[in-house]
C-alpha cells in the first residue's frame, strides 16, 4: 500500500511525481510543506496546487484527470453575451486583489458548510500577487466590486482558484473578458482544477493528467509581462 508523502519544511524540498498521487481521479499527492512563493511557483509549474481547511495540514492536489477551459471555446449563450455587450459594468484587472480574494472567501458555497481560502491561504495569495504570480479580474457598478474571479498564471496556463458574483452574472462577464484577453495573448487553459457543472456549461472539460502537463511544459518556453494591467487595459479600450 502507498502511503501519503510528507513534506520537508524548507521551501526548496521537492514534490513527489504527479503519477504517485493517491486516490485518483481526486489525487491527493502530499502533504505538509509551506505556502511560500517559492513552493508555490515549482507546485503550479508541475500541475500541483493546495487545498485543505483550517483543520487539516496543507493537502497538495494533482487530479486525473483535470477539468480544463480553453480560452477560445467558451461557450457564450446569447443572454450572456448581451450582458456583456450592454457593458453595464466596468472591467478592471489587478486593482482590488485582496479585496477579490476576501470576498471569494466569505461567499457560501454550495454544499461547503466553510471555505478552503484559510487565512493561511489568503495571505499567501496575496503575496503571489504582489509577486507578479497571481492575478484578478474585476467587475465594478460605480465605485461597488460586483463580481470577479482570481488565479495564478504559469506559462500559458492560467489556474483559476476562485470567482464571486454579487449581481447577476457579474463572474461571467469577468470569465468572458479574462478569456478574451489570454486567447489574444496566445493562452492554451485555464485550469479548473476539478469539476463544476457551472463550468461545464461554459464549455470547460476533463482531460488526462498527462495532456494537462504536456501542455503546462510546452507553454512554459513563452514568457508573459510582468504589468498584466497594462496588457489588459490595452485589451479593454480595443472593446
């Protein structure tokens, strides 16, 4: 029987191969370690991310097989893209991080009684962010954040983590604009990580373990900006 691998503490300690993950199709991989910036950039650049609650130690994740949206096959119905049109809102990136993450947070979920964003969590996040690691998108009504949704980008991968809504789809507006401008700029995913029938509807799928880090090692040879916002207010003023 093949136990759970334990991390070393450092930040330099390595991951197990992704192909020993237990439990597959949700594979949990490892455990313990840290939430440096460090360890975080090497987890997402091998196709492994956290999720674990305040009562567990931090849990590392590698499902197969992975559910994946590509950029330029989102499903837009035709309400939605008439909401998207109307440009009732205003769209930003990178401006609200923390704001985005605190409020994906504090949103219930669907048969979650709490939420796997932990302080711990939160926090190191946020030092992805100001690390040029992670990013948000932002929908605004006025000086009021409405919806949004965040992640991490490695290569041309970008791996959502979280997306809220305080007006009607408000989320999906910023899921059709982060799409938009990764397609423009060469993106091959957006990692989802797992399964959600919400996602599946925008036209999201699974595919193997092994063609996710295929595709994560070939998009790595092309490097993005550092000034996401600058890229992407370029993208929004061509609208």
């Amino acid at each position: 029987m093949i136990s759970l691998q334990w991390l070393q503490d450092e930040s330099t300690s390595a991951f197990p191969a992704v192909e020993t993950s237990l439990d597959e199709p949700e594979g949990l991989l490892a455990a313990g370690g840290d939430l440096s910036i460090e360890r975080l950039v090497r987890a997402y650049k091998e196709g492994i991310f956290p999720w674990y609650s305040d009562a567990e130690p931090i849990l590392w994740w590698a499902p197969d097989p992975r559910f994946v949206l590509r950029p330029q096959e989102l499903k837009i119905s035709r309400s939605l893209g008439k909401n998207v049109r109307n440009n009732n809102f205003e769209i930003r990136m990178d401006t609200a991080f923390e704001e985005v993450i605190s409020i994906c947070a504090s949103q219930p979920r669907k048969n979650q009684p709490g939420t796997w964003i932990t302080n711990e969590m939160k926090q190191a996040y946020i030092n992805m962010h100001y690390a040029g690691h992670a990013h948000c998108v932002e929908c605004w009504d006025g000086n009021e954040l409405v919806g949004g949704l965040y992640g991490i980008h490695t290569g041309q991968v970008f791996c959502g983590e979280s997306m809220f809504s305080k007006q009607s789809n408000a989320s999906k507006i910023a899921l059709v604009h982060l799409c938009q401008f990764l397609n423009l700029n060469g993106f091959k995913l957006i990692d989802s990580q797992v399964y959600t029938e919400h996602l599946e509807r925008l036209g999201a799928k699974m595919i193997s373990r092994a063609e996710y880090i295929n595709i994560l090692q070939q998009s790595h040879q092309v490097v993005m900006p550092d000034n996401w916002s600058d890229l992407f207010n370029r993208y929004i003023k061509q609208l």
